[in-house]
C-alpha cells in the first residue's frame, strides 16, 4: 500500500529545501532520480524503495486545493507530493519528515493534517527490498494494484504516468480506496475505460466495484465480480454490494454538455474557444484554469492551450479546465488532429445544488452559436441527479437523462434535410445556422424523463439508415 504526503507551500522548494527534506532519512537513505528528474526516489538499505518524491507544481487556480484535499490554500502555492510505501512502517514518516521539513522553511500546510513532522526516521533497520517500487502495490500478469486513500482520487500527473505504463503493458489498473474517497471527474473517466476498475473496501462484502457495484474476489491474480454460489449469486450474474445501493439519491444536479467540433487546421485556429463559449453562456463568466493534469494548476489561456497542441500534433493532447469555485465546473478535452482538420472532443460537466435550477433554456442558443462560430459537428445535453461538487462517491447515482441532440450541419447535409427533420419521434427540431447549410437542434424533454432515451435512439436510428449513409 501506498502513503500520500503533501505539502503546500507558498514559496517554490528549491534545491536547498529539497534537500533538507530529503535528509530526513539520515544517512541510511539513498537517493536516485526516475522520469527524467521529475520523481527522487529515496531507497533503504538493499535498495528497498521507501518514498517517492515529486516535483513541486505551481498551482495558480483558486479552489484546486480544497476541490481535491478539502483544503483552503491561498494561491499561489506550490504543491509538492510525497508518496510512501506502506509496506515499510518508517516509509510513512519518512513522508511526513520530508514534507513537515519543506513547511518547516518555506512555511505552508501538509496534507493530511498532522502528517509533517521534522524528525530524523531511522531507515537503517529496514529489511531488504522484495522488488517493486512505491507507486505499485500489487503487480501480477494482468493487473497493476494501487491502493489511495485521499478525499479525492484526481487524475495527477502520477496517475496518468500509471495509466500510460500499465496500458502499455496490455494490463489493467485497479485502484482501491476506502468507501470515503471520491473520484474527479477525470479519474473516473479513465477508470470507466475497459479493463481498468475501481475497488472499493467494504466491511459487509469486502470488496466492491465502486461504479457498477458489482461485489468482487480477487481471483488469478485480479479484482473480477464474485460469480460463485460464495459472492451470493444464483444465476450467474455479479451480485450488487449493500452499501452501493442502499444510498438515498442525490439532491445535487450535474448538466453535462458533451459536443464534438471540426475545423480546419491553419496557422489562425485557437483551440478552446467552443470550450469557453460554453462556459460563458452557461455560467457568465470564462474558465479560471487549465491543465494535463491534476491538480489544475495553469489560468485558463486557449492560446498558450493550442501552442500545447501544436508542439504535440500529430500525438492527440488531453487536457482539464475547471471553474471558479462558486460554481462547480470541470471539462475534458481531446484535441485530435484528423484528415479533415482538427476536433475538439469536449464534454463539460456544470453542478448545481437542489435549490438551483440548471439554465436548460440557454442551450439552443449555446448550439447556434457552436454551429455558427465553432464549427460544432454533434452535441448531447443530458441532467442527472448526482452530486453538484461533480466527485463520483462509491454509490449508485442516477444515469442521466437526454435533454437534447444537435447535429452539425455537415452531418445534416450527409444525411439529407428533409429526412433529417423527419423523424419517427415526436420531435420537431429547430433549424440552426445559415438556412443553406442549416444544422439540427432535437429538444427530448426536460432532462427528468427516462423515456428520453428511447426517443434518443429512435432519433440516432433514423439519421443512421437515411439514404446514401453507411450502415
């Protein structure tokens, strides 16, 4: 198991700090660097990997720390994570040592409370390593183990590193928490991807799939659903976990809003623009910030955005962008570079209390200006009852419900006109655009009725079998 120390600090650690953390092991630790600089390492004797150390980022967006720690912290500040290795009992305050060290000369908090000490941990005692290194738990032919216990799992610049080397190897990543750590909306995201999971401890069953609720065994060296007569099932299926279905719902709203733009690519395109155009139609005001990674640590600029994505085409660039912090906000974003110009693959996710009503009515106009403006392709408007801080708690939400569809008009000239304002559902949609190239904007309802997926489908149907399109 891994141990998680961050300190957070109003001045840049240097190398004098860094070394003075670094110390707190004395003379038995050894200390190497991994990831191009990027990581030290600090072994035991025998080269027993004890803790990993970061390197310091500058987080300028409000609210990132007490987003994913619950911790208020001015900005700027400098976030410097400290990573240990559970299986050493001295690894953990090795961690507290290096970070309570940091806060010692550059002032700041540690997270979590009370972890920073200034103590010298006496490594020399340490057995000889047994292999591995202290951001893996558990390794086995098919599955990278890691195991989190922080307010939020967010997708850091560590666990993305993870993702890239355990998809590389043709495994999967599990990740088990305690049942009181949330996702981000990234992490759950790249946890949702197929073979990757979410394992979360419960005293009833033991262990559970923190999304689908599928009580789970660890079996051939993997977390896979209990499918014996022992995880409680009776025809075959994976049995469902108490604690993730017996929860009330949420009295929160989320307004997900996941469009797809295409443009071409020249030496004046700015990305991120249909990105905050969303943003300010819906919230009134632009994005406060920006990044690959967790925490988000960049003021929001679509242009230094795009520089981004030029130095990396034609490799795809995925970043995160998040709202001020008095209205919950967080968006995805792929940028890929296609035959026929560049997409923004963009799904924003806006939460709202229950004494607040999502702006619903604002999203036609928000699609004729994507459609005019940005060259939106498609987009899907759906509302879900979840929580409005936008996290994934380890319990059954409500799936959303569509609200409505837009087709761009590219696709709408492929497909026809006529036939794509006639379809077998009682919808009527709204013509967008110039009226010689107009595109489509389906209302499904009110974002409460689950029969909305079914006119969905109907709808997606039709437009697939109109003439002339493949099958």
């Amino acid at each position: 198991m891994t141990k998680d120390v961050i300190a957070l600090t109003p001045e840049m650690p240097d190398t004098w700090a860094l070394l003075a953390g670094l110390y707190a092991g004395g003379p038995g630790v050894d200390v190497t660097a991994a990831d191009d600089g990027a990581v030290i390492q600090l072994h035991g004797p025998g080269g027993r990997p004890l803790v990993s150390v970061e390197a310091p980022v500058l987080v300028q967006v409000p609210g990132e720390a007490l987003r994913l720690l619950g911790s208020d912290v001015p900005v700027p500040f400098w976030w410097t994570e400290a990573r240990a290795s559970t299986a050493v009992p001295e690894a953990e305050r090795l961690a507290g040592s290096v970070c309570g060290r940091l806060n010692s000369l550059l002032g700041g908090t540690t997270w979590p409370p009370g972890a920073a000490t200034t103590e010298v941990v006496d490594v020399s005692a340490v057995p000889a390593p047994a292999g591995g290194q202290p951001a893996v738990d558990v390794l086995t032919d098919s599955t990278v183990v890691v195991l989190i216990d922080r307010p939020v799992v967010a997708l850091t610049s560590w666990l993305s590193a993870v993702l890239r080397a355990t998809s590389s190897s043709g495994r999967a990543l599990q990740i088990v928490t305690p049942p009181h750590v949330r996702l981000s909306l990234p992490a759950r995201t790249a946890l949702a991807q197929v073979p990757n999971r979410w394992v979360v401890q419960d005293p009833g069953c033991g262990y559970y799939d923190g999304l689908s609720g599928a009580v789970l065994r660890w079996q051939s060296g993997t977390f896979a659903p209990a499918l014996t007569t022992d995880g409680g099932t009776t025809d075959g299926g994976p049995t469902v976990a108490g604690a993730f279905a017996d929860v009330p719902p949420s009295a929160g709203y989320q307004l997900v809003v996941a469009f797809r733009t295409v443009r071409p690519a020249d030496e004046h395109l700015v990305l991120g623009r249909s990105l905050e155009t969303a943003w300010k139609t819906l919230t009134g005001a632009p994005p406060a910030g920006w990044g690959t990674a967790e925490p988000v640590s960049l003021p929001w600029s679509p242009r230094q955005l795009t520089d981004l994505a030029r130095d990396r085409a034609p490799v795809p660039t995925q970043v995160i962008t998040v709202g001020h912090p008095d209205r919950p906000a967080i968006a995805t974003m792929r940028v890929i570079r296609t035959a026929t110009g560049v997409e923004e693959d963009i799904r924003l996710a806006l939460g709202y209390r229950a004494d607040e009503t999502p702006p619903l009515e604002a999203i036609e106009e928000l699609a004729g200006t994507l459609v005019t403006d940005h060259g939106l392709a498609t987009m899907l408007t759906s509302l879900r009852r979840a929580r409005h801080d936008l996290t994934t708690p380890p319990h059954l939400e409500a799936p959303p419900v569509p609200h409505s569809f837009t087709l761009g008009p590219d696709d709408v000239a492929g497909v026809g006109l006529t036939h794509a304002r006639r379809p077998p559902v009682d919808v009527r949609p709204a013509q967008l655009g110039p009226e010689a190239r107009p595109a489509l904007h389906y209302p499904l309802g009110d974002g409460t009725s689950p029969g909305a997926w079914t006119t969905l489908q109907r709808l997606t149907a039709h437009i697939g079998a109109a003439p002339g399109t493949a099958p």
